[in-house]
C-alpha cells in the first residue's frame, strides 16, 4: 500500500469560487436556484474530503500495480475498485451534470473545482469517471428517449463506464482517415442498428473491471458515405448487449487485444480494441449518419477544458508535496545569511523561488480553468441572449488554450517541484516524479497542443469576423491601461501591457503571413502564440484576484490565516507577471527573426 | 529483451572534432602525437558500434527490469553483464585515461564525444564505468605508488567498481553536515589505516553483481576535526580488503541497506551504505587528513561537465528516434497545403519545428561538452603557461554551466521527441519517455543545479578579478561585432549581441545587490544567469559551426551528404539563435523586474 501524500488546502478554490468569481449571478439563474453559496463550500470540503481519505490513498498503489491484461480481460488495482464505488456512492462524476438521470445539477464551474481537487488527487482514477459521463451527456444530448432511458442513470452513476473510440493504429491527429465502417443489420428489425467492423487504439478504459457493462462511443464510416470527417458517424456499442428495457443481453463481438505499458497513468487503461472481428458487433447510430464528428467535438471541447483542469490538480499536488517537504527538511544557511545554521530548505532562495513558480503557476491554471467553466454556465443559463454568446465565444476561443498551455507548464513547473526534493524527489517515495509521469499525456490526448494552436489561428482567432479575439486584446489592455498607475502592481501592468502589444503583434504578422503566402510561418509559431496569449489571460485574471486579496488584506489582521492567504495571493499576481508572463519577451524575439530555418533545411538532414 | 533504438550518425561528432576544435593543436601536444586524426575518427565509429551492437540492445532491459535487493546483494540486469564485459575488454571506461595504468590515453575531448555516443546509447550502464574511472583517476593522483599498484588496474579495466560517497541522510546539498567518522586503527599496524562509521544514501553503484570488488572513495571527518567541508578526510574504503600485494582479504564491514526505486536509471544501483555497522569496517586515508573537500572536487569537477556530456548523449538520442519515427509516420496533410495528401509527419511545420529544436539544442550540448573537454587538454598539455592557464580559467568557468544548463534543457527538448511520437511516445515500446526519465537525474546529481549558479556566481564570475568572465563578455561581443553584416547570420549576430548586453547586465546587476546589501536578488536570479550565460556561449559555438559550414558548402555538391549535413548545420546555427538565444529575452525581462514576491510572502501562505 502506497503512502498518501495528497494534502491540498481549498483555500484558493474556495477563494476563486466566492471571491473572484461571480457566485451570486451563477446562483441567480433557474437550475442553480437551490443552491447557496454555503453549499459550494461544503462541495470543495467534500472533494478534499474524498481526495484526502479515499483517491489519495490509492495513487501510489496505481502506479505500481498498473493494469494488468489477460486474455482480453483487464483488471484494475483492487484499491481503485473501493475509490470507484465511494466515488458514485457520493455522486462524484456526475456532480454537474443532469439531475433527471442520476447527476448532481451543480453548475460547471463548481464541479471542476471540486474535481481539480479529485483529479490532483488521483488522476488516474478520475479519467474512467470523466470519460463516462462525458459519454453519457452525448447520449443525453443526441440520444432518444429510449436510449436516454436505457443508459444514462447507469452511466452518471457509474453502474456501467464509457469510453470514446477515435483513434486507430493509421488514424491519429488525422481523424478523417478512420477506417472503421458500418453497415445496417438488416437482421436487427432497426434501421438505427448497424454492424460494426474495425480497430481502435488508445481507447481509455476501453476494458476494465470497475463496472458490469462498458459503453463505447465510437466514430465509424457507414459504408459508402463521404470520405474524411464528413463521412464519420457515431454509434453506441455496448460491451454487453442492452435490451430496449435496459436489462444486459448477450456480450457485443468486442474484444480487448491488448493494454499499453505508459510513462505514467499505469492504473488507467489504454486498450486496443477489435470491434466485429467475429462479424458479431452490434452498434446504434445516434443522431444522423454522418454527423459524428460534430457530435463528437462536443464532448471533445468538455474534454479539453478538463484537461486544464487536471493540468491545474496534479501541479498543485506536486506544489503541495513539495511545500510541505521544504518546510521540513533541514539543510545548509540561505546565501543572505550564509555562515548561519542550518534552515529549513523553504528559507533557501531558489527553493521558494521554485515553490513561487509552483503555487503562482497552479494558482493561475486553476483560475484560468474555472473562468472557462464559469463562463459556459453562463453560456448556458444566463437569462440574457447577449450574455450567453458572449460567454460562449470566451469559452470557444478559450479552450484550445486551457487544453495545450497547462499542460506544458506543468511539465516544467513538476520539473521544479522534483528539484526542491533533490534526490529524494527522483526517487518513487514521494509522488512528484508521478506527477510528471503521469501529466505527460496532457499535451498528446484531446487533440495534441499542436492542433490546439491550429485550432486557435485557423479557426477561433477569425470567429465572428476577428471580433472576439479583438474584444480580448482590447479588454487586457483595457485593464493594463485603467491600472498603470496602481501603487503595487504598476511593473505588472506595464509587463501585461507590453505583452498584450505582443500577442495582438503575434495575430497581426500572422494575418499577413496567410496574405502573402508565407503559410509556413503561422503554424511555425503557432504553439508559442497560444502559449502568450495563455500567460496574458491568466496574467490577467491573477491580477484581479492581487487586486481583490490587497482589499480584503485591509480589512483583516495580517497574521490571521486569512490575511496570510491574501499575502500570499498578491504575491502570486506579481510573480506569475514578473517570472512567467515574461516568457512572452522571449517568445516575441523568436517571432521577430521570422525564422524558417526548420522549413529550409533539406529533409535528409534530419 | 527490449528493442535497439540507438540509431546515431556520427557525422556531427567528427565535424565537431575535425572541423571545428582544433584537432592538430592536440596531436602536436607530447602525450598525442601517436595519435593521428584517422585514428579519432575510427575511434568514434568504434564508439557507435559499441552503441548499436553492444549499448543499445541492452537499454530497455535495464529499465524493465531494473536492479533487485535482496539481502544486502544487488543484481543488475544480465544483459549489463555482457555490456560491461565487452565495453572492458574494448577499454572504453578508461579511454582518456593513463596508458601506464590500463587506460588508452585518449585526449579527454575524443574520450568525451566518444563517451556521448555510449552514454546515448545507454546511460545506466556508462554511469558504472564513468564512476569507476573518476574515482581510480582519484587514486591516481592523490594516492601512493602503493595505492596505486594495488588499486587502478584493476579498476581503470573494470575488474573492480568505484563509488563516490559524499552523500547522508542529513548532509545532501550542505556536505559539511557529514557525520560519517573515522578513528586511527591501532591494531593496523598502518597509520594511514582508520576505523570508519557511518551511512551513505544515494551511492551509485554502491553494490553490484558485475565486479568482484568495489573501491568506495568515502567522505569522513577524523575525530576531532574540524567542523564542515574543512574537516573532512578522504578514504579508500575496499568493499574486499585488499592486501598490499593486490590480492583480495577478508570482507570489509561494509554492507548495502537497501536500493532506492527512482524515476528512471533502473539498472543503475543507488545505494543505502552502512559502513562499520559491526565495528568492523577498516579505510586508508588518501593524502593529508582534512583535505578530502578539495580532492572530491577534482573528481567532482570532472562529473559535471561529464553530465553535461551525458544530456547531449541523452538528448541525441531522443533526437534520432523521433527524427526516425517522424520520417515513417505518415498523417494528415501540412498546413501550408492543407487539402493535399497524407505526408510523413516530418514535413509538418510544428514537428520540424520540433525535431530542429531537439536537433540544434543537442547539436549545441555536445560542442559545448567537447570545447571544455578540449580546453581541458590544453590546460594541461599546452607548453605556454599561459595558454594553460587560460584554457584552465575557461574550463573552470563553464563547468557549473555545462552540468546545469543542458540538463535542464534536455527535459524541455525530450518533452518535444515525445510529443513528435504523439500518443506512441508516451508508451514504452519506444524510449522516448525513459529518455526524459533517466535525464533526471542530471539537474540533481553532482551538485544541484543552484549549487551550480551558486558556483558561478560566488565563485567563478569574480575569479581573477572578474577578468575570465569579463574576457568572455568582450570575445562574445566581438564576436558579434565582426559578423554583424554577415549575409546569412547577419540576424543572429544581431542577437548575440544583444542577448550578452543582457549577459553582462546579469553580472553587473549581481555585483550591485551584494554592494548593495540586497542579497536575496543574486540567488533568486542565478540560475536564470547561468541558463543565459551558456546560451550565449552556445550560441557563438553554434555561429562558428555555422560559418564554418557555409565556407565549406561552397566546395561540396548540395545533394552529396557533406552538402546536407553542413545545410543542416547552417540551420542549426540559425535555429540556435533564433529559437532557444531568444530565451534570454524572456529572462532579461523578468530581472529588470527585480522581482522578490517570493521572498516577501510569509512562509506561511505556501
């Protein structure tokens, strides 16, 4: 049984949730009518709660027991079996979504805090639970009734899992060459029937033994449709058959042919999966033929805000673990006091140095998510048709940036978290180096942070004529302007100003790239535009959180835990400004030189 | 057994020693002259035989398998057996060691880029040898003709291990916390022979299965010396006694608590050692009591820059899989010709974009290596004194750059190879991911990289005087100036030039905090120096290749393979620049802030 090391202090999410965020105006719309401002709070406790006494518990044990495969069964760590059953028994997955079949009705943003937490806690854990009720809200959204009826309260609460089926051994970024076809059953008495013959790979939970029954989504070709993503449609095939009254028929012609061994995610499955090697796999088309794709994309864009959300977590774990390390561990006099004693390690210079770039880094993904989250429930709910385009344009040109940014910072920001420990952080003890391993996939699942940039520059930066990417650039430098002469944060404003300047500069060049034909430099620097635009947003709403905590520091005593928390957030703002923003400068240097070096050189001398 | 992934081309490695160092400089040094070029370069294709005959095969075994404890034995995995055996009986450990004790002589900077390519190829196994070596090298200076005879044979040809044994549970980064102690053995009958007491954490290689006997080079203070690095004593501590004639004795009290379970390195033992647990554990003093420090540094010294020699191997070799795969994979259609056909993914703008980031960084890591290997030769060959000396300076003030900066950059460009195998590299069949693991280590080991920047700025930015660093500033700037209307590079020079302004600000500002009394600004930005510092080092090493390769372009067809290799070069030189110099700009503005939010919060609010 492996160690619990999960100790996460919901202080900044509850800070986000009732102090940043507009709580009031969420609570103010019809379905969030029941709830109060006090119930949230008891949400995150509950989520720490849950992370501190069930799934923080079991992430060692993940880890080094893995999954392992048989015969085409999967069995999970025992310890996870527990974590899944508590976890639906106290209606975790399904905490946001619809109350009708089984979820919990809380607004968006308030379960992706509570499920930051949860996934900080156990990532692996929470992938099975966030790709099954990621998949039953497809069903629900473009489903009938009958297949309402048939498998959503099942899956919200976690009777039966989920799984997505994209990707296939030649069908990987490139989507549009899925291979896997359908043709109707003429056997089956129900045009919506088809059979289904093909391979999928990568498929997340695509065999497991945490529920009775595995539904999967999965994009195929109807036979004869067109060629590409237009020709992709979506189909349910159940692992086990399921009869129009809900009960379990006969097992589907679905077969696990094998797991992969990761970097890290060991205790989540990813399976190859033959689907009608037997000419036996049943599947039913939801929605109409040939609209997968978008149906898919739905879920998808869920999926890339959670994958922020998961970025924020597991840094935040390896903030804590590493906090809690150095202020235990004693070594060596700080270089201000050199010929003094010996400190704890948190005294030493780069120590808190790389501490601050852990909890002003984490600090920022958790917010950035939470903002998108907080803005689709007003894209949904808001009484004011205005108010919910706009709110649904931030979440649109948003998400491609919360899915790709986070995930590399986290990368370099555990980097850190595993140096503060030294030696001891390489090794297995403690779980940073997991952290690391196990975060790594963020940047390649969902659509790799390369397609996010593309994402960003071929599709959102020119939605609604540029309109919205220009309201943003605007409303930073807005902000950066109205705050300039701010008597704290005056070099953060001037810093966010001037990198402002420079992602506007990004979009310009690439504008003019696309008219004069120099195509190849836009996706030459398209990662490294949305990773400025990414610091410029979050710089922006780390300020405003440096604003709001120095108001509130006025009206608390500075050592009461609260005006220590308030201290702590102003000095996040400056820091994220002052240490991570200021990568735009690099990064605008690059663009500058207009480099094609990559694309000069003669492919052979690779 | 795993897959051989190792697939280098050795042709960068001979552009560095033949056409960019000056390799006949070395062959008019004495020890040298039996030497001819031909010979250097049969020496690295020697080196990739090794690498993919020998090397290679065995990697993914090392890491599945791993090492295994077992009361007090370690066993490394069979296949290192036959890896250690060969890499012995082809005298790679000692290559660039003394002839007259087994060694092959080799100058350190051919020793060194043939020693990157077995590092590549395997890093577990070479860490075995590496150690043994610098630690007989130890022997060799420091020792008595006694020592020596008894000694360093036998290890500079494998037949017994070294370690290294600084490290405690309580003295990591602060060595002068050693508690380990030594007392004169009466009974010895040898003054030199002391009773030791103590336990070592993190030995590399401190118990094998792969040689009869292992040398520890132990850190002790002598009863009643003084206190930290100024009392501590050096020991030869036989794991087997040895008797004065060489022959093997009775087992020493030495016994291995136990192993630790790390990131990556799996093959490579790291030892908990108790010495004397039973009264029983008997060392000889190397040289004068009280002056261990000084000689663990030498061997010290010589371990950094073989880290930085190890990320270049390391990063290479992520290169060449991931320039392989991209090469093979086909999917999707580019961008700049977004409706064509399905291409292999290296003609993607981002992947080359990619690959050139891991091709240049790399490229960039092993002249940086092999300049301060050859700047060690001539310290000590040179017949001018003061070219020995200054080559000495050089050498001296990069060496906290080479350990630490390459890698850390290793983690950020590994990041890159896997994301380039997509969802492949993630998994294990290819070992990208251990890659990225087993680097790891390097930012920890051999001192942490802050302890690095500490070096370099309390130590080695004000040697002389300040004159070397100083004397670097002005040859980078001319540098610069000379070039700057160069037709190709005209960009780049532009850039260095700017970027060592910034350089020179780091330094100027630093020696201004201390004057100052704001302390805290030195450490909270010195590692940011050192990572700017070597960057414009680099940079000017990647220039001069690219000059180099222009001129000789113009003598080969474009289509011959010296034509592409020296394109490829003329597009690292300017990717160099252009992509990863430009960082510096990023960090400059991050200075001007003089940010110390992370010393300000209290400690509390992390």
């Amino acid at each position: 049984m492996g160690v619990n090391y999960f100790r996460r202090d919901g202080r900044d999410s509850k800070f986000v949730l009732l102090e940043h965020l507009d709580v009031e105006r969420l609570l103010s719309y019809a379905p969030y009518q029941d709830f109060s401002a006090d119930e949230f709070v008891m949400i995150i406790d509950e989520a720490l709660k849950m992370g501190k006494e069930v799934l923080g518990p079991a992430l060692q044990d993940g880890d080094r027991i893995g999954c392992t495969y048989e015969g085409g069964k999967v069995s999970i760590p025992d310890a996870f079996k527990k974590c899944w059953r508590v976890l639906n028994e106290n209606g975790w997955p399904a905490a946001a979504f619809n109350p009708e079949f089984g979820g919990q009705g809380l607004p968006a943003v308030v379960g992706g805090l509570a499920g930051e937490i949860l996934r900080g806690a156990n990532m692996s854990m929470m992938i099975y639970s966030g790709i099954t009720v990621g998949n039953g809200h497809l069903i629900e959204n473009f489903g009938t009734d009958q297949d309402r009826a048939m498998f959503l309260e099942k899956m919200y609460t976690g009777v039966w899992g989920g799984t997505m089926c994209l990707t296939e051994p030649d069908a990987g970024s490139d989507v549009g060459d899925v291979r896997t076809k359908a043709v109707p059953d003429p056997e089956a008495g129900d045009p919506r029937i088809y059979k289904i013959e093909g391979v999928k790979r990568f498929i997340t939970g695509g065999e497991q033994d945490l529920t009775e029954n595995i539904i999967h989504l999965l994009l195929a070709r109807i036979e004869g449709g067109p060629a590409g993503t237009k020709g992709l449609s979506l189909f349910v095939v159940p692992k086990i058959w399921v009869n129009p009254d809900g009960s379990l028929g006969e097992p589907n012609d679905v077969f696990c042919a094998g797991i992969e061994h990761k970097m890290g995610m060991h205790a989540c499955s990813t399976c190859t999966m033959n689907f009608g090697e037997n000419g036996g796999c049943r599947g039913i088309l939801l929605g109409e033929p040939h609209s997968g794709m978008a149906k898919m994309f739905q879920m998808m864009n869920h999926a890339r805000i959670g994958t922020g959300v998961v970025a924020a977590g597991i840094t935040a774990s390896a903030y804590d673990t590493a906090r809690i390390y150095a202020k235990e561990r004693v070594q060596g006099a700080p270089l201000s006091d050199r010929n003094g004693p010996a400190v704890p390690i948190i005294q030493h210079e780069d120590v808190r140095r790389m501490l601050m770039n852990l909890k002003a880094g984490s600090e920022a993904m958790r917010v950035f998510a939470a903002y998108l989250l907080f803005n689709s429930d007003v894209a949904k709910h808001d009484p004011d048709e205005l108010e919910r385009q706009r709110a649904r344009a931030r979440v649109d040109i948003l998400t491609p940036l919360v899915k790709a940014y986070p995930a590399d910072l986290g990368w370099v920001l555990i980097r850190d978290a595993i140096q503060v420990l030294g030696g001891a952080g390489y090794c297995s003890d403690f779980p940073v180096e997991q952290y690391a391993r196990d975060l790594k996939i963020l940047s390649i699942f969902e659509g790799t942070n390369y397609i996010q940039s593309l994402d960003l520059v071929g599709r959102k930066i020119g939605a609604q004529g540029g309109k919205v990417f220009q309201e943003w650039v605007a409303e930073l430098m807005a902000f950066a302007n109205q705050n300039q002469a701010d008597r704290d944060f005056r070099t953060d404003f001037e810093l966010l100003s001037q990198a402002v300047d420079m992602v506007a500069d990004f979009a310009q060049r690439f504008t003019g790239y696309f008219k004069q034909g120099r195509i190849s430099l836009v996706p030459m620097f398209a990662t490294r535009f949305l990773d400025s635009f990414a610091e410029a947003v979050m710089a922006k709403l780390m300020l405003e959180q440096g604003l709001i905590a120095r108001e509130k520091l006025a009206t608390v005593a500075l050592a009461s835990s609260d005006g220590v928390f308030y201290q702590g957030k102003v000095a996040s703002a400056k820091f994220f400004c002052r240490n991570i923003l200021t990568n735009v400068f690099g990064r605008h240097a690059a663009l500058r030189t207009e480099d094609l070096s990559a694309m000069e050189i003669p492919e052979e001398a690779f």
